[in-house]
C-alpha cells in the first residue's frame, strides 16, 4: 500500500489541570471538533474522573503535502467526517 501524501501533525498542544487523578481511577475523556478548516482542525479534550472535571486540553492539526512540505487541504474524507462532528460554535471556512 502506497503511503498518503498528506500527513497530518500535531502543531500545538495546550492543557489545564484541574483535580488531580489518582491510580485506578475511572476516566470518561469527551473529545469534540471545536474548530474546521480547509487546512487544519482543532480538537477539545475534557477528562472526567470521579464526577469531576479533571484536565482540559487542545491539539491543533494541520494537514502538510509529503513531498512539498506545506500546508495543503484536508483529505476529503477526513474533512467530511470531522464536519459531522463539529461544534456548532467552532465552524468556520
């Protein structure tokens, strides 16, 4: 199987504590898309243990040409899958 020409890194990461966790804990993480573009996305983490808001967190995504090295369009099926799922606050063009 040939390799994709896009791949999509990881360009930033941010994260806030809020309680702490502790060995064996349940966790329940909640990830939505709370921003789309034609090039990148954002996705949004909330991690609950013990009926608490433990951390949030955010990664930005950008899709980059393989051989060129840029920032290029999302894969199209991608792009659809990830607008089925974002936050009506986040859209954008």
């Amino acid at each position: 199987m040939a390799a994709s020409p896009t791949v999509i890194p990881i360009v930033h990461t941010s994260a806030d504590y809020r309680s702490p966790l502790r060995l064996n804990d349940r966790v329940r993480i909640e990830v939505t898309v709370e921003r789309l573009s034609q090039r990148s996305f954002t996705l949004g983490y909330r991690v609950h243990a013990r009926d608490r808001l433990a951390a949030e967190a955010r990664t930005v995504h950008v899709a980059v040409d393989r051989s060129e090295g840029g920032a290029t369009r999302l894969p199209e099926s991608l792009a659809a899958a990830l607008a089925e799922r974002v936050a009506d606050e986040g859209r954008s063009g």
